[in-house]
C-alpha cells in the first residue's frame, strides 16, 4: 500500500529529508509539504514535484506526519493540526527538546508518536538521527521513521530518557566541531599560514580523523597515542589543551545544551 508522507515546515532540515527520500525512491504523488510562504511552497513544487497543502490538509490526507518548526512553534501548529489528524496517523517530530507525551496530550488519544533529533549534516547525506518511541508508536512505527531518516544519514534508537543526552552531543555536535575548526584556523593563522591554507590543512585532517575513528574499529584514546610521540609536538600541545581546561570545558557545555533542550520542553528559559 502506497504510503503518503507530509514534511510540515520544510525548511532546511525538512527540504534535505525530502530531498533524501526522493533519491532513497519515495516518489513524488507521495510527498506533500507544507511552508508558511506561498513562494517557498511554490519553490518546493518546481524543484522537487511535490504537492504543497495547508497543514490541515496534511493532517487529513497524509499517513504519516514529519513535524520540522521550531520547538516554539509547535503548540500554534498542533492547535491547527489536532482537528483533523484522526488516531492512526503517525506523527513524526523533529523539534529539539519536546517529548512525546506532548503531542500525545494534544492528539486524539492513541495517536503513535516518534521522536527524531537529527542533524544538519542531513543536507549532505551524513546525518545521525536519533530515534525514541512514544506510548503508542510500535516497532513498525520506528522501522518507517528510521526508513525515512535513513535516506539521509545513521539512525539510533534510544530511549526516549536519553533524547536530551542525545540532543546535546548528536544534534548541536557540528557546531563544536565548526567551533573548534574555527579556532584552530585562527591558530594557523597565528602561527603564520595563509588562512584559505589553514582552513585546507584543518579540513582534510577533521575528515580524516573522521573516516578513521569510524573505520579503524580503534578506541579514540588509541588513535590519539598513535600520533602522540614522547617529547614531541603533539603531546605538548595536548599538555596545554589540558592545562587550559578544554576536557572540563567540553563536558560543561554538553550539560549546558541538555539543561537547555529540557528547558525547551517546559517552555521555560
């Protein structure tokens, strides 16, 4: 049976999953989108053969239902969505901090509810998206939220307690990455490189790094010795990140981003 799929507030994340499912073999009769812009509604239609709808269209028509507003305006859209979405529709949320007993509280009772934090390396294929079940949603529910998450990077099911944990290292994670990328250009820069040399040289080893730690099976701790030599450069500069903090550093900022994703369910802060 031929499954409609409604990405309701496409924007970045939401064009980049439906731009993922389309090359993963969804067909376009089967997507609808919703924008709050006429023109970007029009712009989804042209480039991609889907068909714009308002939200409560969506809700009426649309198997399943792939929330991607902000957190804080997903009370406005589950107000224009809960008169039409009937029981069975499987809702699909992307937004940081929320938990699935939120919409179950707003749905028609039974409604199933999956919880998704991806990431913005979606938009280049490589996302992690991490993946909890609501009080209804079934094991089918989770293989088709992870079919439709897997056309655009890894899937992991947790459960739904560590979803802030998860939010804080998984979806924030390439910031501190573009972060730490940026400072330590700076220190290329510093150290008297040409920036666009810097940025290269920087580039290529966070890829590399990268490619290693997921292929190489090795323990982090290991890869590092491997290029940590006594007396030598590395270990120096390794001396001073810790001198500094930067291991302490790391793990406060991680608790910040949780506290903040739990503050984004409240609706505090």
């Amino acid at each position: 049976m031929t499954q409609k799929v409604a990405v309701l507030g496409t924007g970045k994340i939401g064009e980049a999953l439906l731009s993922g499912m389309i090359r993963a073999g969804w067909a376009p009769a089967d997507l609808l989108v919703t924008a709050r812009r006429a023109e970007r509604a029009e712009e989804l239609r042209t480039r991609y053969g889907v068909a714009p709808v308002s939200n409560a269209e969506a809700a009426k028509t649309a198997d399943t239902l792939i929330l991607t507003v902000k957190p804080q305006d997903m009370g406005t859209l589950l107000d224009e969505l809960a008169p039409h979405t009937p029981a069975e529709r499987l809702i699909i949320s992307g937004a940081a901090g929320i938990p699935t007993s939120y919409f179950e509280q707003r749905l028609a009772e039974g409604t199933p509810v999956v919880r998704v934090m991806t990431n913005t390396p979606a938009l280049v294929d490589e996302a992690m998206s991490v993946i909890s079940a609501g009080t209804h949603a079934t094991g089918e529910h989770l293989a088709h939220a992870e079919a439709v998450f897997g056309a655009v990077g890894k899937t992991l099911r947790v459960p739904e307690t560590q979803q802030d944990a998860a939010t804080a290292l998984s979806g924030s994670g390439p910031a501190y990455f573009y972060f730490l990328v940026e400072a330590m250009t700076d220190a290329g820069i510093l150290l008297g490189l040409p920036r666009d040399k810097a940025h290269d040289l920087i580039v290529q080893a966070a890829i590399g790094a990268s490619v290693m730690l997921r292929d190489s099976g090795e323990h982090p701790v290991k890869l590092r010795e491997n290029v940590t030599s006594p007396a030598g450069t590395t270990i120096n500069a390794i001396r001073e990140l810790e001198n500094h903090g930067v291991r302490a550093a790391l793990i406060a900022a991680l608790e910040a981003a949780r506290d903040r994703s739990r503050q984004l369910a409240t609706g505090t802060g």
